[in-house]
C-alpha cells in the first residue's frame, strides 16, 4: 500500500527534523497533502479534510503542508488548491 523515502526538510521553522520519512504516495492519492500538526507529520489528508480541519482550529492557515512532488514545505495560506 504505501511506500516510504527518506526526504530532507529545507525548512528550519516547520518544526519537523530536518530529516523524516515521508509517505511516497500512491498514484491515486498524488493530490493528498502531509500536514505539519505540533511538530509532527500527519496525514495523508484530500483538500476537503484539510479544510474541516482549518474550521474545527485543529490548524490553521500559517500550518505547513507537503505532498509528492513539491520541492519543500508551503504554508497553506500559500497553496491556492487548498484556500479556495
């Protein structure tokens, strides 16, 4: 089901170590995002799950996302595909 690589972290301020094993998604779930929740990587979450989350205060719009095939981490405030 999921594979996993070993992938370096560029940004100091996500709160995750520079260095963690990430999810390589699968080629039906390539839209879900990892989310950086206390430090921590969680997920994989679609778009609508992200957005209940934002609602329910579990993150907000400053939380750090990632997903297969983006270089580093973005704030979501910074992803259009996800603030609609």
């Amino acid at each position: 089901m999921w594979r996993t690589i070993a992938y370096h972290l560029h940004k100091a301020d996500v709160g995750i170590p520079s260095h963690v094993v990430l999810p390589v998604f699968e080629r039906d779930r390539a839209g879900d995002y990892v989310v950086a929740v206390d430090g921590h990587p969680t997920g994989p979450y679609t778009v609508t799950r992200l957005n209940e989350m934002m609602r329910e205060g579990i993150i907000t719009a400053e939380s750090y996302v990632w997903r297969s095939g983006m270089s580093d981490w973005l704030r979501i405030k910074d992803c259009p595909d996800i603030i609609k």
